[in-house]
C-alpha cells in the first residue's frame, strides 16, 4: 500500500516531504494504517486524537491506546476533550454532525497554533460510498453528490484510493494493532445502516458494485468541477456590482432553469433549499421584502434582486435551526416543539407563543423591527404596519427601538416578543404538532 500512497500523493499533490503536517487518530484501523504508513512515507506529522466522551470507557480506552503508540513510536501527540452530546444539543443537531464540527475546528486550531500546514484524515474509498448515499438520502444535488475531494484546502485524504478491505489486510500482514468500535456494528447512525445493510445488498447484486459506484462518483465530481466553471462565466455576465451590494435582473430566473439558477447563486452566501424557494415564489409579488441567510439578505425589487450582507450586527439578530433548544441572545428565550394531546391548552400569556409547527419555516431569525414591518395581529383579520401597533400601545421610542421579533425563513413575523403573535400561525383545531419559544 506505500507505493499506491506514493503514487497517489504524486497525482495529486498532496504533501511534500518539507510540509508539516497534523494526522487525525481515533485508534481504529484507518487511522492506524495510516499513521504506520505516513511513517513508512518519512512525513514530519504530530498525532491529534479526539475524546467525545460517547462510549464511556472505550473512549478514554481509545485515548491511552493513541498515547502509548505516540510514545512508543516517539511522536508528539495531542489530545482534547469535548462534551459532544452537550454540544449537539445546544446546536440542535445529530451526535455525528456535532462530533464532525468538534474535530475539524480543533484540528484547524491546533494547525494554526503549532504553525503546521496541512490535516491529515483517514477517510477510505468505502467512506466516500457511504457519504454519498447518504447525501443522495438527503436529496443531495450534483454538488453533495460528488463525494470527498483527495484535497481540500488544508485537508488531505491520502487513503481515499483504498478501500476498508484493502486497508484491513494491510493492519493484519503487517501486525498493526488497533481500537475496534463495536458501534461499527450497530444500525443506530444512518451511516452505520448503509455500511452494514445496504452495501452488503449492493455486493449481491454486483460483485463490482464498489469499484463502479466509485467511479460514478468520481464522475460526478468532475461533472461538478465543469458545472461550477460554467456557472461563475454566467454569474460574471449576469450580476451588476454596485459598492456591496450585488444585483440581477428578475427575467433571468425564468425559464424551465430559473429556480436553479436563483439557488446556485444565492447557496453562497447562506441560503438554504427552502429560503431560495421562497425568494422564487415571491420574484412576482413580494416587492421591498427581505430574506435573510446567516450572513446576507435578498431583497425583492421591482425589477431585480439585490444582495447584501446582513446590516445587523451579530448581536442585532440571531439565528434558531431547527431543534435548537437555546441560543445565545440577549433575551432568555427557550424553544420547543411537542405533538398536540388530548389535555393541551394553549398558554395565552404574551410571554409564551404556542404556534403551529407545520406552518413555520426555518432557520428563524430573532432580530428588531424596522420600519415597514407589517404583521396580522392576533384575533385580526388583516395586516397591520408594527408602527401602528406600537403606537397603539403606547410605545415609547426606546421600546420600539428595542423590542425584537421572531421571524420565519419566508419573512413572516412570528411573534412581537413578549407582546402577540401573528394570526396566521397560531393554533388551530387541525394543529398537530405545536412550536412553542418561551421567554423566562
């Protein structure tokens, strides 16, 4: 296997043999393999190993295994600790995404601290098959269908070419030791049911079942490459540049490939499915309305799009994922979601906004009002301009400098925190499924 890493490593350049480098060990037989033949491949690298603290002992077995083979094999090894499932949860996403974050933004740190240059993974040719089946699962596009790049940026992947089987003789020919997970063998992650159930089936039903989806994939990434190429020469002819803000023309997204085109231009900045579909749906009737990514917002003019980055500040507006539970934001705000039983009540307290579930779109945004905001308060009919609600509250001008919303993906004004929600969301007798956010 040295020769085909040498080989590989010359095709595609992924590191020289002056480069410093820091190489990602769990303890399992991919990594391990690796780490004996980076050895082998005279590369100058640290060890860096993750503790995610999810299954108990063999975790920090994991750990003392990586630190005695470091020791014995005279490399420097680091090793750092997360609270994983602390962290999914205040993200409000899966176990595995939380851990993918943790280890690449500590990787990333550790590089930039020791002054190295690249960060070496383990990932294998049967890694990338489960990848890309579960992207396709996802309803992935060209762009999560094209699998792991042997280099990406700082990241290298010197083991791509090889598959688990390949990599399991290697570890038994050549006497290396290794960590097995015995969750490898459990149906929980969705990853672990295409490894254990699905690629079986596809070894069935042909015995070169691998080797062709890795081509197909292999294909697809150079599809990729070429669509990409293709669509920053459109991009550069279609998109007028004035200071920071960037405009296209609304006629440009009609045709049979307009959503498309909307969506690959506005997935840069931030936008997601769902949000550019919104956008689409209102090029016609939604003139002076804003949609917001994370870092931008699209506004619809009448006859153009523009994009700009978001004009708040970090601490002006705050984005709530679904299944987030708490952020971090200026209010004490808790969000949920439960199914409708037979003892709900609705909580009519301005303090709480019980709301259909089914009815919202995310990512939310908590953000302040502006002027030209419009929402149906509940119990009304109609839409109100906030400016007429607050001057019938009797705002004063501080409060309505200060006071925030809850706001859906499409634009829709949730919730006048702590005051009403809109009536289009609230809940009614066929609600299924309730989003409640709760200030406290």
């Amino acid at each position: 296997m040295l020769s085909e890493l040498q080989q590989y490593n010359k095709v595609y350049h992924l590191f020289e043999p002056d480069e410093k480098l820091v190489l990602a060990v769990s303890g399992g037989v991919d990594s391990m393999v690796l780490t004996d033949l980076m050895q082998k491949a005279g590369a100058h690298f640290v060890v860096a190993h993750c503790n995610f603290h999810l299954r108990s002992e063999e975790s920090d077995g994991d750990e003392q295994f990586v630190r005695e083979y470091a020791e014995k094999n005279d490399l420097q090894c680091f090793v750092n600790h997360f609270d994983t499932e602390k962290y999914a949860a205040k993200k409000g996403v899966s176990i595995e995404m939380a851990a993918r974050d943790l280890r690449y933004a500590w990787f990333e740190e550790l590089r930039l601290q020791l002054g190295y240059d690249k960060i070496v993974l383990a990932h294998h040719a049967d890694d990338q098959i489960e990848t890309f089946f579960i992207n396709l699962l996802r309803g992935a596009g060209l762009h999560g269908l094209k699998g792991m790049k042997p280099k990406n940026g700082v990241l290298i992947r010197p083991l791509l070419w090889a598959s688990r089987e390949q990599i399991r003789k290697y570890a038994i020919e050549n006497q290396i030791v290794w960590r097995e997970d015995h969750t490898n063998s459990e149906t929980v992650y969705l990853r672990n049911k295409i490894r254990n159930q699905l690629m079986p089936l596809m070894d069935e039903i042909s015995v070169d079942a691998r080797n062709s989806i890795g081509k197909s994939i292999g294909f697809l990434a150079s599809e990729n490459e070429l669509y990409r190429h293709l669509l920053n020469e459109r991009f550069s002819q279609l998109v007028s540049v004035d200071g920071s803000v960037q405009s296209v023309e609304k006629s440009v997204f009609q045709g049979d490939y307009g959503s498309q085109l909307l969506f690959e231009w506005l997935r840069q900045y931030g936008f997601n499915t769902d949000q550019c579909r919104f956008v689409f749906e209102g090029l016609e009737d939604s003139v002076g309305k804003h949609f917001y990514s994370p870092s931008h917002q699209v506004t619809v003019e009448r006859d153009s799009l523009q994009l700009s980055e978001r004009k708040e500040s970090y601490h002006d507006a705050f984005i709530i994922e679904k299944g987030v539970g708490q952020i971090e934001n200026p209010l004490k705000i808790r969000f949920s979601n439960f199914e409708v039983s037979e003892q709900f009540a609705v909580d009519k307290s301005p303090l709480v906004a019980m709301l259909d579930f089914d009815k919202i779109a995310f990512p939310l945004t908590l953000r302040h009002w502006r002027q030209g905001d419009r929402f149906h308060p509940l119990g009304m009919r109609g839409s109100k301009l906030l400016s007429d609600f607050f001057a019938n509250q009797k705002y004063t001008n501080y409060q309505k400098e200060n006071q925030w919303l809850l706001v859906s993906a499409n634009g829709g004004i949730l919730w006048v925190v702590g005051q009403r929600i809109d009536d289009r969301y609230k809940v009614v007798k066929d609600t299924k499924s309730v989003f409640k956010a709760e200030l406290w």
